[in-house]
C-alpha cells in the first residue's frame, strides 16, 4: 500500500479513478509494519496451518462434511492475501482445494 500511496498517479480501476485508500502511516514505520507481518506469516505457517491441517484430516476421516467446510474456510481466509514471492506449490495447492470445497 505505501508504494502504491507514493505515486501520485496511480489508481484503482473505478470509473470515477477512485484514488487508493488504506492505512496511512509514517515511512519510517513501514519496514516494522512488515517485518510484523513476516513474523506473523512465519507464526501461522509453522503453528496455525498444521493445527488446521490436522483438524481437516480427522474431519475427513469422519466424513464431516459441516467441520471440513469450516477448516477449509479458515484455510482460504489464512491464505488469502499471499503474494507471489511467498508462494510455493504446498501454498497454491491448498488455498486452490480450499477454495473449491469452500
């Protein structure tokens, strides 16, 4: 967002050339902001994601049909906003399942 708020010509595909919104915040704290936002990233692949992985394979073993939904659920929303430098296969895969069954 920061980039995207330092181009003064850049803006969404509204018909009415709505300029980009979003939080605004000194430059000097963007790079904390990030680092935050890897850390949380990091927390979630390595204790969130296996916890729900889990969770989704006992509901499928049990054939739940309601508890796989709303794994998978999470799973899309957890994964939702990913971008393609943090992609990899075992990322695309499942957020492409999760939002199938979702």
């Amino acid at each position: 967002h920061q980039e995207w708020k330092q181009d003064e010509f850049r803006s969404n595909s509204v018909m009415a050339r709505s300029f980009i919104r979003g939080l605004s915040c000194p430059g000097a704290i963007v790079p904390k902001l990030e680092e935050c936002c890897n850390n949380l990233r990091v927390h979630l692949e390595r204790t969130v994601m296996p916890v729900l992985d889990r969770w989704l394979m006992q509901a499928v073993k049990i054939d739940d049909n309601n508890q796989i939904c709303i794994m998978q659920a999470h799973i899309a929303l957890l994964l939702q906003n990913y971008q393609n430098k943090d992609l990899n296969k075992d990322i695309v895969m499942k957020h492409m399942c999760a939002t199938m069954v979702v």
